[in-house]
C-alpha cells in the first residue's frame, strides 16, 4: 500500500514551504517529545543546567536554538554568533531575528582577526607565513570553524552550560562537516534527522519562514551554497542515503528505484571516506582496561558531581 503523501506547510505567498520527499515524514509531535527529554537528560548527566550554540542564521542552528529554548527554557540557552568579514550580512540578521524571537541571552563575537591572525590578510602574512596569504577559501572556511568551536567552548565556561550541537544526519553521513569544528559538541539534538527532517520540524516549531526558505550555505565564502556546492539537492540525496543507510537497500535496489548508477557510486565514496569523522579516536590498546573501550562509565558516574 503506498504511503500517503504529507502535507507541507505553505508559506505566506501560499507556496509549500520545502520539498518533502514521503518517506522521511516524520511524526513531529513524537520527535519535539524525544529531543525535550534528550537535552534535559544530557544536561542532568553532565551536571549542568545551562547550554551555548553557535547561532549561524541557517536553519540547522535556529532549529536547535528554537528545541533547546522549548526544553530547558530561553533563559538558560546562550547563543553566539561568530561572523567572519566576508559572512553575508543576512546571516546574521536570520541570527538576530532567531535570538529577538526566543528571547534568549546572546552575543557577537567577530572571528575575523582570529582567522586573518593565522593565514594574514591582504598582503600581511600572519602566524602561517607567506604561504598562509595563498591559502583557499575551504582551508579558510575550516579553520573558521574551529576557532568558533574555540569561543563556543571558551563561553561553556564562562557561562557554565554545555556546547549543544547544531550538525544533521546528512552532514554527518557525507562528511560535509568539520572535524573539531562544527562537529565539535557534548551533544546533538537533531543528529539523526535528516535536512529534510530538520526543515519539517523546524515548519511546526515557528522557526521563521525565511530562514526555512533560504537556500543551506556553510557561508564559507560569498554566494557559497551547500547545494551548488554538492552538486545534488538535498531531498533527493536524503532519499538515497534513506534508502542505503536506513533501510539498507543495496545499490542494485536502489538504482532499481531510480537513482543514478553514478550519484549512487559518489555518495557511497563520500559516506565511507567519512567515516573517520564519525568516531571517536581510536587508542593502541596496552593496558588491561583502556578508557573508551573496556572502561566505560556514565558521563556523570558516582563521585563525578560538579562542585
């Protein structure tokens, strides 16, 4: 019997909001229940009652800003936001709108001379040498995201809350995401929802239309978008990882379906060249119990209490 069809939100213009392939439909009554009892129980665990994000404009932190507000209350979520100087203006304004909507506590801090300290800036080299003036946007794009991991975690301290994680499924699974950067966090609320899925949560939750619009950019640089950048859209490469990852359907089946032999090919590479990014460290195991393997405990184990 085939599914029926879900409804998607229409915009003010009267336009569906999103493209919402049927089977990532989900129940988004059941998935806000979850999520609210996921940041509670992570806080709780770890001790604490407060939480940072970095707020970008996109719609991945503004979902995240709009459950961690739901969960723990508006008044115990900071964000932060990080521009570079070549991020666009309405980023931060999406940022802005997202913080004045949620009434949270919030704050700026530019980037630009931590990055630029590093690689230079117009012809002044900077920590890196010469060869740093040369280097190209995406080696840019990634130190910025580490050094806004660097603040994020510097304001855990300073505000006493954990660094919640603003990165989805499919960032995950292709890699499109950096290592000890964006994928930097305690934990991630919206870790297994794929773009699709965030979108359809973020239509019932009031996150504003135009940041559910707009099209998905790491800003990495001026008019970078992720899906230009990719070469696919994200719908359809959710339906494909769907298929491959959740119902693990092999390529003959989902070629049988439809998808390109060779985007069937290309993300299979991008999802297994990624898996790095996916796990913890590995360790030389030596001793007879080593930490993350065989010594395993709660985050918050007897005696751990934060003082």
């Amino acid at each position: 019997m085939n599914r029926p069809v879900p409804a998607v939100p229409l915009g003010a213009d009267g336009a569906p909001l999103f493209e919402l392939p049927v089977e990532l439909a989900i129940d988004t009554d059941v998935a806000r229940r979850v999520i609210a009892a996921f940041i509670r129980g992570q806080l709780r665990q770890a001790g604490f009652e407060r939480a940072v994000l970095g707020l970008s404009g996109g719609i991945d932190s503004a979902l995240v800003a709009y459950l961690v507000a739901e969960a723990i209350g508006a008044e115990r979520l900071r964000c932060v936001l990080m521009p570079y100087r070549t991020s666009s203006p309405a980023s931060r304004a999406d940022a802005e709108v997202v913080v004045a909507s949620l009434g949270c506590v919030s704050e700026v801090v530019e980037i630009s001379s931590m990055v630029d300290g590093f690689f230079g800036s117009g012809d002044v080299p900077g920590a890196a040498g010469p060869e740093g003036l040369a280097a190209s946007a995406l080696r840019r794009g990634n130190f910025a995201a580490r050094m806004r991991m660097a603040v994020l975690y510097d304001r855990s301290v300073t505000w006493g809350g954990l660094v919640v994680g603003t990165g989805n499924k499919t960032e995950s699974l292709i890699g499109y995401t950096t290592l000890f950067g964006d994928s930097a966090c305690a934990f991630n609320p919206i870790g297994d929802l794929y773009k699709s899925q965030v979108r359809q949560l973020a239509a019932v939750i009031g996150v504003p239309e135009r940041i559910i619009r707009k099209a998905p950019s790491a800003d990495l640089w001026p008019g970078q978008t992720d899906e230009g950048e990719a070469g696919f859209s994200y719908p359809h490469l959710d339906r494909l990882l769907f298929w491959r990852i959740d119902k693990r359907r092999s390529v003959e089946e989902v070629v049988a379906m439809g998808f390109d032999t060779a985007l069937v090919a290309r993300v299979d590479r991008m999802v297994a060249a990624a898996e790095f990014k996916r796990q913890v460290p590995p360790i030389a195991k030596l001793g007879p119990r080593t930490a993350g393997i065989d010594y395993l405990y709660p985050r918050r184990r007897p005696g751990s209490a934060r003082s």
